[in-house]
C-alpha cells in the first residue's frame, strides 16, 4: 500500500470537490458531537438509531448513484418505497410473508421496466416519466389501502427487514452493507458498471463504442425502482406497516447523498461509497438538527440550507 | 463475378478485406449514398476521398453497423453481414476512430482504449492496472507520450485523437478505419503514425484512410476511391491520380483547388491593429504585431503554439494581463468580448460547432446574433431588419443554405463556415482575425473562402489569418508570422517565398516550391527561435539553446 498512498493523496487534492464528503462528514459529526454531546449525540443508541434511520435511503442511494453516473435520473424512488410497503403488507395479511417479499420486488420491477420503458422507448425524459411516476405511486398506494395504514403481523419479517438485530448490531446495518459491497463492487469493477460510466460520459461515443445505452437506462431504472421497493421492505418492517406517506420526500434526500458523495449530476462519474457516507451525513445532520431542539419547520429550513452549501460545494467547476 | 456466399476476390485472386456494393442509404428523404460500391484489398492503404457531404462519413458509418444501409450488400473477408450493428461489424475485424467522438471524456485513456473490451482479473472483475498496462505499450510502440491513468477531458485535442487512433488499433482489426486521424497531430505524430500503419500494412490489414491533406494521402495511400455528392466516381492506384486530377474528381468541374486563387497585391493602408509587448495569462509572451489595412498576415505554427490564445486575448475572451492594444493608432482596453466588438475586431474562432455557430438555431439568428441591438427596436427584435441583414450576407458571402430560415446544422461544413464569417462581418469589424476557418471543410468550399479572405482585404480590413496549412497559407497571406510557445519567432515576407526562381506563368510549381520554402523557413524559425518585436533584441524564446 506505500505504493498508493502518494498517488491518492494526489488525486485527492486535483478532485477535493469531488472527495468533499470525506472531509465534510467528520467536520460535522466532530462538530455535534462537542456540541451536543450532553444531549447523547455520541450515545451508541443514538448512533444506531442514525444507522437504522439511514438504512433506507442509503439503500435507494447506492442504486440512484447508477442512475445518475448513466446520465439518467429518478425522481419516483420515494413515492416507489411507499407504494411498496402497501403492497407488501397487503400481500403479507393474505398471503404470508414469501409471498409478501415476492410482491415488494415485483412492485419494484414492475414500476422501474415502465419507467425504463417510457424512458428509452417512448423517449420521454427521466425527469418527466419518474416525476409522473411519483404521483402515479402514490395514488396507487393510497388507493388500493384506502389511504389508511395496513398491519403486518408477521414477526419473522419484522425482525428480518427492520426491527431486527444481531449481537446488538441492526439487520438493517447489514443490509446496507450488503448492497454497499455489491454496488461498489458492479460500479467500479465489472463491464456492466463501465458501461453505465461510459454512457453517462458521453452517450455517442459509449454507442460508437458497441454499447447499447438504451438497455444500459433501461436497466439502471429498474435498478433503482427495485431498490427503492426494497427499501420500501425496510420500512414496512420497521414500522410493522404499511402506508402510503412511508418514504415520502426520501427523493431530495436520496439525491442530495449522492451528489453529495460525489457522483455527478451530469453522469460519467460516480462511487457508491460515497453515497453511502452522504447519506449518513443526511442522517447525522437530521438527527443533530433535532437533538438541538429545533421545530419541525427549523429542522426543513435548516437541512434545505445545509444540503445546498455542501452540494454547491462538491460541484466541479470549469 | 463471384457473389456466392464466400465474397468477392481481387483481380489477384485475393480474398477481398470488404467489399460494399450498390449501397443507399436515405436521411429523410435527402439520398446520402446511392448504389455505392467500395472494395478494399488486404495489407493495402485505400484513401477514401470527397468534399463534405460526398457520403464517406455516412459509409463508413454503414461499414461500422452504426447506419443500417437501404440496400446493398457488406462482406467482411467472405462473410456477408447480416445484422448491421457496432457489435456485429467489430466482430467481424472492423476497427475505426471517430474524430473525437468515441471517448468518455469522464473515463481514463487506458478505460478508453479497452472500452467493453476490459482487461478481467478474475470473477468477471475488471483490473485496470492491466489495461493501463497494455494502453502503455501501444503508446510506446507509436513512440507517443500519453498518460494512461489521465482522464481524457483533461487532454488536448492531440492527445485525444492519439488515444482514439490507439483504440482503435488496439482491437487487432483486420479493417482498420481512420477517418482524419491527423487533423490535431503534430507533424512529427504523423510521421510516427505512418510508420505504424506500414507495419500493419505489411502484417495484411486492410486501412482504409480519411482525409482532407493531400499530401497526406499522396505519402500513404496505395488506391483511392472518391465519392461526390454521395456517388462513386472512381477507384484507382495512386500512381494513376495525380493531386490536380484528384481535385478535380473531388470537386467537379467548379474549381481547381487553392492554385487559382487571385492573391493580388496588397494595398498597405495604415496600421489598423497593433500589438504592444502583449502578454496573456499563460499564452502569448510578450508579443508585438502590426497589421495594416488590406492586409492578410498569416500566423504559423505547432499546436499550443499559442496562436488561439493570441487571437483570444485580442477578441478579448481571456484579457491581455500586460502590454498595450492599439487600433487605429489609438491605445484601447479590451476586457471582454463586448469591448473588442466595439472596437472594430471580430474574431471567427477554431471550434465552430461549439464556439462559432448555435447548430440548432436557424441561419438568420445565427447572423444577427452579434448584432441584436442593431437589429432591434426599443428591446423588440425587428423581422424586417433581420431579414435584410441576414439575405444581404447570403448573398455576399454565397452561402448554400434552402432558405434563411434553415437550421445552421443542416448546411455543410463550408457554408456553416461561411455563416460564421457572416455573422462577424455584420459587426462591421475593421480587424478580421480568424483562426484556422477551414479546418474540416473539403478543398472546394476551402478555396472558396480564401477568396472570400481576399476580397475582405482588398475592401479596406485588416486580417489575421491562423492555420496549420501552409498552402493555405501561401494562398491567402501577405505575410507569415511564426509562434512558438506563446512567443513570435519569425516574420517570415511574401517576397522570400516569391522568389523561387521559376517563372511566373508555371503556377503549379510556384506554389510547390513557395510551399517548401515557407516549410524550410518555419523550421528554421522553431529552431532558433530568434525572438522578434522584442526591443531590446535579444532572444528569450528558447533559453535553453
């Protein structure tokens, strides 16, 4: 490793807006833990909690950083995991849980493949079909439930998808790390994960260059409804319910972690871990901002300001 | 003939490398290509030659999967192709550069060369320390320095293409593709990239050789095929076409080339521009010009040299930290864009489609855009006033557009130049600088221009002309300055390259030797490097001679 350092340290400094997050998570997470500590900031149970209140969005993060890097982008992720968390629960009172897991994926793929659909086929704009597609979502899920909360009484999924935890440590900490690994692993070293950078990158070249870019959107779309209806699961489990309001807005924050971890906005460049600590940041300034006692409308005003100043400043200027 | 299945063999009984026969291809109702035919023999290099629209791009795009053809057939080695995409033609041997356009910016050089083609560590995982690897040893065999962890946005536009020719020749292709491999490369780049395809050559790839230069082709081609106006005009071995003769299959009967251009003589006036010690940011140095009226002042030399800089900081895109501007005998600040219109200077830049023209935007926007206040009333653009501003240079300058209405991406590389030019002389600018105009626009369209820099100058303008064509610098110039790293090192006068010694009415080999007089010249200059303009007189271009 004596070979590496020298050559990241450099690189460090030619792309520190890109690596802004390495410095900004541990200014503020030193920052509230002197300030706040009195108030159990640095509390291990406080720590977890800010570990299972991020589980989900860092989930929908790890699959919007493919989105973004292939130049696309999906605003529906939110309304998608509410919709999911219906659907699951609903499946889970007739069914049993299996089944219940299979309709939350199939909710996932189903949503992503029209999106992909609308997107690639039709030629609409991402922007336009997922925004759509958040409102489509949302009134299915407040439809089918009759806008009211449905229960889960299944321990097992509760346990497995939420509540759960081992030798202290929260399933849902697994979980992030589970699609952490395998989503930087895709990203940066597989053929898959190259050709979303490539057509990210610049779309012409990346077809000039044998690259069906059109599969390659369609497929990240899916990714990232199908991820958003897992994290969807997550909630469901934690909450024991289903309901529509469940990841409602998550699409600032899942977007915001990305940027903020240092993917583009443009595409052709993207890392997972990084969105990965952007939402922990995301957590982290949450769980601060309501430590310090501040009111739910300080809590919006406050984040707001704080994800603009640390998006602005992770941007690449020219 | 032989149309069975196993393909087509040359006279010598050779399998054919490809062989395209009766291919059209429409856009729209416009025919690109109709019942083309093109065959390219093994281990040979096939110049593929025509003006801008004549149809090489659209069939090389067909040969690569990325068109599929109306009609026609496609075999590659004896195997006819069927599906007509990327994947199937590269399968089947077929390699090309895409002028720039198939990198990721966003991707390193070496993630570029074996793009979809990765080097695999094990479990599917891509290891990209092998590539880099890799990407370093093709650089070396062409004796090129490029950084393979570089990413490529970072790169200039030579290095750039070396990395496109090396993508493309890295695929072990039986049919290599290179579609202006040349058009950013220093000369000595070429001479390097030669070798490499005579090595090629010798192993029996087939190359087939794009390009606008001439000389070029005469250096490295074996056969040509010409196409006009997406027809096949002729294939012959290069020892049967002359370059007269080639020119006049590209161009038809409208032109000879740059040969018969009208140079005149100059009527001197008074200094319109002048240059003072003018230093930019990082380019130029300590530069000092004077160009007078009437006057075509040509300006040579490497890329990077510092030629676009200089005519940057006159237009006032990057300012002049120190040194004075004079226009018209009278010292001006040029701080921005808006103050260099004002003062009479217009500048045609060297990336039209980006910095020139709004591709999108139609013919009369585009003319009108350096002149809104001019031709709007209270705020309100006026109609009428754009019209006659806009028919009144179409017609001056001749462009080839359907009608004023026209998106400017759908004219040809000429006449998007031409509405360029137009849009600058609305300005009614004094001082003309344009930096490389003819830059990918086919010999017909070239000449054309040069005229048309001719005529400006013989209205009363004063003009600073950048190219890295001698010969067009030999039509069009009254005088050729030399740049070499920010620096003037020469001021080379029409008269040394005049007297060659071959009289008058042999035009031809005039202007052969003019041309290697000035090649002599420009070396020597870039050599010593003796500074000019600089008052003191001593030289500090190449302090490390």
């Amino acid at each position: 490793m004596t070979t590496v350092s020298p050559t990241l340290i450099q690189s460090f400094k030619a792309n520190w807006r890109q690596n802004i997050i390495y410095i900004g998570f541990p200014v503020i997470f030193v920052l509230f833990a002197l300030t706040l500590n009195e108030k159990g900031f640095l509390n291990p149970n406080n720590l977890l909690n800010i570990v299972r209140q991020t589980a989900m969005i860092a989930v929908m993060a790890i699959a919007m950083t493919f989105v973004l890097s292939a130049g696309e982008i999906d605003l529906s992720v939110g309304a998608v995991a509410g919709l999911a968390t219906v659907t699951v629960a609903m499946t889970i009172a007739v069914a049993g849980p299996v089944a219940g897991v299979t309709a939350g994926i199939l909710t996932g793929i189903a949503v992503g493949m029209f999106n992909g659909w609308l997107t690639t086929r039709i030629g609409i704009p991402s922007f336009l079909t997922t925004l759509a597609m958040m409102g489509i979502a949302k009134g299915v899920a407040m439809w089918i439930s009759n806008t009211a909360a449905v229960p889960i009484l299944s321990p097992g999924y509760s346990w497995l998808f939420g509540g759960g935890a081992l030798a202290k440590i929260p399933v849902l900490l697994f979980w992030m790390v589970l699609f952490g690994a395998i989503g930087h692993m895709v990203l940066r070293r597989t053929g898959f994960g190259r050709r979303v950078l490539a057509t990210g990158g610049g779309e012409t070249a990346a077809r000039y260059s044998g690259i069906d870019t059109k599969a390659i959107k369609f497929r990240v779309l899916v990714m990232s409804s199908t991820a958003a209806a897992f994290a969807g699961m997550l909630y469901a489990g934690r909450l024991q319910s289903g309901r529509f309001q469940l990841g409602e807005g998550d699409e600032l924050s899942v977007i915001a972690a990305v940027v903020l971890g240092g993917t583009s906005l443009f595409g052709g460049r993207g890392t997972v871990v990084g969105s990965i600590i952007g939402a922990l940041m995301i957590g982290v300034i949450n769980n601060g901002l309501i430590l310090m006692g501040l009111e739910y409308s300080q809590q919006l005003i406050a984040r707001g300001g704080i994800i603009i100043l640390a998006v602005a400043l992770s941007q690449k200027r020219s | 003939m032989n149309e069975a299945a196993d393909g087509k063999s040359s006279a010598a009984g050779q399998l054919l490398a490809v062989s395209m026969a009766g291919i059209s291809k429409s856009f729209g109702g416009v025919r690109a290509l109709d019942d083309v035919s093109l065959e390219i023999e093994q281990g040979e290099v096939h110049a593929l030659l025509g003006g801008n629209g004549a149809g090489k791009s659209t069939i090389l795009k067909v040969l690569n999967g990325i068109h599929k053809p109306d009609s026609g057939t496609i075999t590659v080695a004896g195997r006819k192709l069927t599906a007509h995409t990327p994947e199937e033609s590269r399968a089947a041997g077929i390699a090309m550069n895409f002028q720039e356009m198939s990198l990721i910016p966003t991707l390193t050089v070496a993630q570029n060369v074996f793009l979809t083609r990765e080097a695999k560590a094990g479990m599917g995982l891509i290891d990209d320390r092998a590539a880099e690897r890799k990407a370093a040893e093709l650089f070396a065999i062409l004796e090129v320095d490029v950084d393979p962890k570089a990413v490529v946005g970072d790169l200039g536009a030579g290095q750039k293409q070396l990395t496109e020719i090396v993508k493309a020749i890295s695929q072990d292709a039986k049919v290599l593709v290179l579609d202006e491999p040349s058009t950013a490369l220093a000369v000595s780049d070429v001479d390097r990239l030669f070798v490499f395809l005579r090595k090629l050559k010798a192993r029996g790839v087939a190359i087939i050789y794009v390009s606008h230069r001439m000389d070029e082709i005469a250096r490295i081609a074996d056969r040509a095929t010409i196409f006009r106006d997406g027809r096949h005009v002729i294939t012959a071995p290069l020892s049967q076409l002359p370059i007269d003769t080639m020119i006049e299959y590209i161009v038809g009967k409208r032109s000879k080339g740059l040969s018969d251009v009208e140079r005149g003589t100059a009527v001197k006036g008074e200094v319109l521009l002048e240059l003072r010690g003018v230093s930019g940011k990082y380019k130029p140095e300590n530069v000092k010009l004077a160009v007078h009226r009437g006057e075509v002042v040509g300006l040579a030399g490497l890329l990077g040299s510092g030629r676009s800089s200089l005519a940057r900081v006159i237009a006032g895109i990057e300012p002049a930290v120190s040194g004075e501007i004079l226009i018209k005998g009278k010292a001006v600040k040029i701080a921005n864009p808006g103050d260099a219109i004002g003062a009479g200077v217009a500048l045609v830049p060297e990336a039209r489609a980006t910095q020139g023209i709004i591709p999108a935007h139609s013919v009369a926007s585009n003319m009108t855009l350096a002149v809104l206040d001019r031709v709007s009333m209270a705020g309100f653009v006026d109609p009428e006033k754009v019209r006659s501003v806009t028919d009144g240079m179409i017609k001056r300058l001749s462009v080839k557009t359907a009608s004023r209405d026209h998106a400017v991406s759908t004219l040809s590389g000429g006449n998007q130049q031409k509405v360029v030019i137009g849009k600058w002389l609305a300005t009614d600018p004094d001082i003309l600088v344009l930096d490389e105009p003819t830059a990918g626009i086919d010999i017909g369209s070239k000449s054309e221009i040069i005229r048309l820099v001719r005529e400006l100058a013989a209205s009363g303008k004063a003009i600073l002309f950048i190219s890295s064509e001698l010969s067009e610098l030999l039509a069009a110039c009254d005088r050729i300055l030399v740049m070499s790293e920010g620096r003037m090192c020469a001021d080379i006068p029409r008269e040394l390259l005049d007297d060659v010694g071959i009289p008058e009415h042999d035009t031809a080999h005039r202007l052969q030797a003019a041309e290697q007089r000035l090649q002599i010249e420009i070396q020597e200059a870039l050599k010593y490097g003796q500074e000019i303009g600089n008052d003191d007189g001593k030289s500090n271009a190449y302090p490390e001679l």
